[in-house]
C-alpha cells in the first residue's frame, strides 16, 4: 500500500520538476498549458466531481476571469493580472445569482441549465461592443513593464500556474478532510439522502461552487496574460466547459489528482498530435483524441483513478 | 540543441517531434493554417496554393517570368540555388493553437520565416511570438485592421485590408454615381462574428470619413435559419446599394429570401466570402445576376501571369483559384523573395530585405499595384478589384482599365 502511493507520487514530482531542467521551450509551453488546464479542471472538480454537480458552464467563469483581465489593460491602461481579483469577485456574484436557481434542479437538468447559461453569456459578449463584441481583445503587443507578465519563456508562466494550481490543491485536500469534504461527497452520492441527515445541501453546493468559480475566473485571467488576446469563442466558447469535464472525467472526479493526471494526459496529447499530424493530414489529431476519450469512457468510465485503485488493491486480477 | 535532461519522463510523444539540428541547405518557413475547423476549406486551397509556389520556386520555370524567383535554374540563387521547404502548422482556428505553432516552428522546426495565418485573431497571437523572438512574420491573408497598428518590428503585410476594401466600395460608388445613378442611401448587412463585424466597422467609419452617413446596419447571426425580418427591414429602408459581409449559407439564404419576398435593390455588393463561394454561384446564381463582389485576383488575359498561375493551379485542384488563396500565395512569394534578396537566412537580413521589397505590379501573381511596405509594415500599394457575376461567373468591371466586361446596373437578380 505504501509502495503504491509512492510511486505516483515520485512520479509526479518529476515530471512537475523536469520544464526547469529542460531547455527545449516547446516542452516548457505544454507544461505551463498543462498547469493551466489542471487549475480550471481541479476547480470545476470542486462542484462537478465532489459535489455531483455535472456544470457545463463554466466556461462562464473563465470567459468572465479572461476578460476582466483584458478590460482593465484596454480601458484603464493596467497590467491584465490587475483584472484577476476583479474577475474573481464577479464570478462570485455570478456564483450566487446562476447558483441559487440552478441549484434547485437535479442531474442532467441541471447540467443542460448550466449549459444554456453559458451559451446566453457567449451572445452577451459576443454583443457587448464595449469589450470588444465579436472582435475580442488584445493584450499589451510588447511588456511596458515587468508587471505585464509578456515573458519569451513560458518558463515564469509555468511557475504561477504551478503556485496557484498548489494553492488549490492545498484548499481542496484541506475541504476533503473538512465536513464540507464529506458534505459534498454526500450530496454527491444523493442529495435526498444528504438531505434527510440533515446536510444543508443548497448552502453548501454554493460553497462549493463559490470556490470552484473563483478558481476557473481565475485561471482565465491567467489565460488572457499569457495568450494576450481573448474573444467570444476563446473566452465563453463550449469547448472550454467540455475540456474542464473531460479532463477531470479521464483522470478520475472527485479525486484530489484526477483532474491534473487528466490534464497531464489530454493537453500534451492535444499539442503532439497537433505537432505530429497536423500539417500533414488534417483532421487526424482530432481523430486520435476522440478515440482515446471513446476507450477511456468504454474501459474506465470511473477515470484512471478508479482503475489505479483496482489496479493497486488486486495486484493480479486482470481480465482476460 | 533540445537534448534536455527529461529523456526519462514520459510523454515520448513529444521528444519523437522533428528536431532538426542545423540550418540544412533546404530554407525552412513556418506556415501556419487553418487545416481544420470551420474555415479548413479556405486553409486547404492555400495548402494547395502554397505547394504549387514552392514547386515554381525549387524548379525552373523561365516561362513564368518576370514573376519573381521564377527562374531558369530553380531555387533560391542568392543561396546557391537552396530550395525552400515549408513546415506546415494546423491552428484548428484557436488563438491559443495557433501561438503553439509559432513557438514550435520556431524552436523545433527553426523556421527562418513564417507566415499565415488566416483567422485574424490567429494571426495576432502568433505573430505576437514571433516578435519576441525576432523572427520575420509575413501575413498573406488576415484583413483585421489593428494587426498593423501594435507598432511591431518583424511584423509584415500584403493584403488589402478592412479600409482598403471600404474605400474600393466607395471609390467604386462615386463612379456609379456619375452615371446618375444614386448611391447615396448605404445599407451595410453583416454577419455578427468578427469578420462581419471588423469589415462593416471599417465601412461605417471610411463612409462617415468622406462624410457619407451609412443609412442601415443590420447585424445578423451567420448560422440562422431565417433572414426574412432582416430582408423585410432593407426593404422598408429603400437603400440605393446594400452591402452584404456574409459567409456561405447565409448569403444564399439572403438571395433566396430577397427573391421571395421581392425585394430588388439597385445595387448589391457582397463582400468576398459567402459570395465568392462556389457553391453560390452553383446554388443561387440564377437569381443573382448582376451581384458585384470584390477580388484582388482576376486570371484576365491568356498571356497575362495570373491567367498562367491560375491554369497551373486548376490543373493540379481542377478549380479556379480564388481571391483569399491567391493574396496568401503572393504572401508567401513575397516573403521567399525578401530571403532571396537578403541572401542570408539570418532573421535580421531577411527583415531588412522585407523593408526594402519594392516589387511592381509585373512582377506579382496577383492584380496588386505593387508590393511596398510602410513604417508599420503595411502593404501601401495593395489592391482589389470589382468584380461582377454575369451567367455563371465574375467578370471584372471596374476600374475600366482592368474591365473585360461591361458593368451591368442595376442588380438584375432573376428576370
């Protein structure tokens, strides 16, 4: 039991060490984008795997994250971080407002009302001619300064990804253990038996989702600095809330490392294939990542964790 | 070089990519596409376009001159005869993707150029790399108008962009005018993306420039299944032209949909895209005859070069070559022919051989009046022409200089 945990463990450890011994700078992108995407993915895990609640939304908190950064830089001149603590305050509010109806509907009903919120918010934006409308934004074309965060290196963005995404981790590993842990994993399993053990199930998914968006929003913002342009499609687009999902799905929901093991899987997957296939025959690199997705949801649909568990526990038990 | 000490980790997926170590004698450009996603049709034909330059370039083809870098011995001769290669990116029309591949071509592939890359917000992100590592961007086909206004250094454009094409509109209604024909009343229909959105900006502005106010905008969604009430306000409008920004589906639900409920402005005017598809033509053709659009590649005389590429090019796609393929393909010629000149493949030569470019008109593949780039690395002497669809295709019209047709007003449609 011992020896099981540590492997992933020293595995881990490598791999988040080896961008800062590598010199090649393609390396050092995919392992920041691999930070950033476990940051948004760990966050939805909050609400979406512990919680039970399926939210294809979110790519509202992104969007909204995102562009506070870029608004702050084109309308008042700030560097885009400056816009991360604004983006963060709105997805709180959006947390209560988009939080305490939906909450009142179950599973895929409440997963199709997310959806739906999301795809209102995407023709808000896409309409909203102040923030650049269907046009987007861009970031600062050259650093004015240091505080605009524009590095050659993806190797400083790896850092602060890599800061936030331990800080979040420490705050769900903390939640895990807490009563909210075991609150929101009851309501995960059945709200209504949660409910009748007295769990006040409506305040705490707000908790939850209060931190979950506060994380995407964030992650958004961090997008916006590094990328440096944001639009519609980019910020509020459905892919977004889709790659959130399947990447905490692929690794294991509602496990502390689900979302990074998925992460760590499908976006280096996404680059090389992208490398690899596609100049050449187009079309391919999708192909690969759909049938990775289709074996995953056909062989572990409890995600890598699951089977990781199963794999550890019965050491030889192998079908066929 | 890229041997780093994570040989052991996994992920051998991206330590098998095509590391190359040295500059070998083939001189290497990035070129970034949309292969895939909503505009790969587009990023494909350029593809294709592309692949045609690069065989004109390698081998000789003195019978192409004076179109630049068609040579007698092939190859680029300022290099010894070095033949071009290109590294090929997909930016599956993400921002995101699309700054991926400007750092991967110019890390891993070391590219000495690039360019590309389609989707204006793609062309932004990715060029915005290269300018941090000093590396020559060209940008054959991305219209937006801020992509020159960042104030960039390695950053370099040939085609017309939003107020060019505006002020073609204008320039080519002034002359309408004159005819006695009114052109005052301006209705600009546009789909609400960045696309619709960037060009109808630029026309809203240009017009109110020269003092002309636009009578109608009207905003619509490119994926929707009905443009009645869209159609219905043009007609309660009463506008002298009406200016379409649209893409495929949509312009032809507009023609269908203006034809039912019969409404037949004086003048129409589609804005390349939606209208210069061929599957318009196919579809609604019938009904809208007398539709000008804009080109800036019009194959024209048999004698002529871009009647030569546009055959070479038919017979490798067995289509025509159309306007965007064609200014991306110039992009790319351009770009080769500045590496040529600076006879170096060192990113600083080639920068200084792109300020330099000082190509005439004889020299293009395209109804360009020239290739001359200004401080912000804008083409000034980029260039488009009016094109009109009479039967079953566009015929240039305007300026009458370039004419080989006459100008037919006002819009027949379907009688």
């Amino acid at each position: 039991m011992r020896l099981s945990r540590a492997w992933p463990a020293a595995l881990l450890l490598v791999l988040v060490a080896s961008p800062f011994f590598s010199f090649n700078p393609f390396y050092q992108r995919v392992a920041a984008l691999v930070a950033l995407a476990a940051i948004s993915a760990s966050a939805w895990n909050v609400i979406g795997g512990y919680a039970g609640q399926v939210s294809f939304g979110h790519s509202v908190y992104f969007g909204v994250g995102a562009y506070a950064a870029l608004l702050v830089f084109t309308k008042l001149g700030l560097p885009p971080i400056a816009g991360a603590p604004l983006g963060i305050l709105a997805s709180l509010a959006i947390s209560v407002i988009a939080g305490l109806p939906t909450f009142r509907l179950h599973g895929h009903y409440f997963s199709m009302a997310t959806f739906a919120i999301a795809a209102l918010a995407e023709l808000l934006i896409i309409n909203w001619n102040f923030a650049g409308g269907a046009i987007g934004m861009m970031g600062p074309a050259t650093a004015r300064s240091p505080a605009d965060l524009l590095f050659r290196s993806a190797l400083p963005y790896y850092a602060i990804f890599l800061a936030v995404l331990a800080v979040l981790l420490w705050l769900t590993h903390r939640m895990q253990r807490s009563r909210m842990g075991f609150y929101l994993r009851a309501i995960g399993a059945g709200e209504r038996a949660a409910q009748s053990l007295g769990v006040p199930i409506r305040r705490y998914k707000l908790y939850a989702l209060l931190l979950s968006g506060a994380f995407t929003a964030l992650a958004g913002s961090l997008y916006a600095v590094m990328i440096g342009f944001i639009d519609p499609d980019s910020g509020f687009g459905v892919l977004i809330s889709v790659n959130m999902v399947v990447m905490a799905a692929l690794g294991g929901a509602g496990t502390l490392f689900g979302p990074l093991v998925g992460a760590v899987i499908l976006v280096p997957l996404s680059e090389a294939s992208n490398a690899i296939l596609g100049g050449g025959s187009s079309g391919a690199a999708y192909v690969a990542y759909g049938v990775i997705i289709m074996l995953i949801a056909r062989f572990c649909p409890g995600g890598l964790a699951e089977w990781w568990r199963v794999l550890t526990r019965t050491r030889r038990r192998r079908a066929a | 070089m890229a041997i780093t000490r994570r040989s052991v980790i996994a992920l051998p997926v991206l330590a098998a990519m095509p590391v190359r170590a040295f500059a070998a004698e083939p001189v290497k450009i990035g070129y970034i596409e949309a292969l895939t996603g909503n505009a790969a049709a587009a990023g494909q034909s350029i593809k294709q376009a592309a692949e045609l330059a690069t065989e004109i370039i390698n081998n000789p083809h003195p019978e192409l001159a004076p179109l630049t870098l068609a040579t007698k011995t092939g190859g680029l001769t300022n290099l010894g005869g070095a033949k071009v290669e290109i590294a090929w990116a997909d930016n599956q029309g993400s921002p995101a993707v699309a700054q991926s591949d400007a750092l991967r071509l110019i890390t891993q592939d070391h590219v000495v150029a690039l360019t590309g890359a389609y989707q204006s917000s793609c062309t932004l992100t990715s060029s915005a790399v290269a300018e941090r590592y000093g590396i020559p961007y060209l940008a054959g086909e991305s219209a937006a108008a801020n992509l020159t206004e960042r104030g960039y250094k390695w950053f370099f454009r040939t085609t017309p962009y939003g107020p060019d094409f505006a002020r073609l509109y204008l320039d080519f209604l002034a002359a309408v005018a004159k005819t006695g024909m009114a052109t005052s009343k301006i209705a600009v229909v546009h789909e609400n993306t960045d696309y619709g959105t960037s060009v109808a900006d630029s026309m809203v502005q240009t017009a109110a420039a020269r003092g002309i106010k636009v009578a109608q905008r009207i905003a619509y969604n490119a994926n929707g299944t009905d443009v009645s009430p869209q159609v219905l306000e043009l007609k309660n409008g009463k506008p002298d032209v009406v200016i379409f920004i649209s893409y495929t589906s949509d312009s032809i639900l507009y023609l269908k949909t203006m034809k039912t409920l019969g409404f037949r402005p004086p003048i129409v005017i589609g804005d390349d895209s939606g209208f210069s598809d061929p599957s318009f033509v196919k579809s609604v053709g019938p009904i809208a005859q007398g539709a000008l659009n804009r080109s800036a590649f019009v194959p024209g005389k048999p004698d002529s070069l871009t009647y030569k590429i546009n055959a070479l090019f038919k017979k490798k796609t067995g289509r025509d070559m159309d306007d965007t393929t064609a200014r991306s393909m110039q992009g790319f010629l351009v770009l080769c022919d500045a590496i040529n000149r600076a006879g170096s493949t060192k990113p600083e030569a080639i920068r200084d051989a792109l300020v330099k470019t000082d190509l005439p008109a004889s020299a293009l593949m395209i109804n360009y009046k020239g290739v001359k780039f200004n401080a912000q690395g804008q083409n000034t002497l980029a260039y488009s022409l009016m094109i009109q669809l009479q039967g079953d295709r566009y015929v240039p019209v305007w300026p009458t200089e370039a004419a080989s047709a006459k100008l037919e007003l006002p819009f027949k449609g379907w009688s």
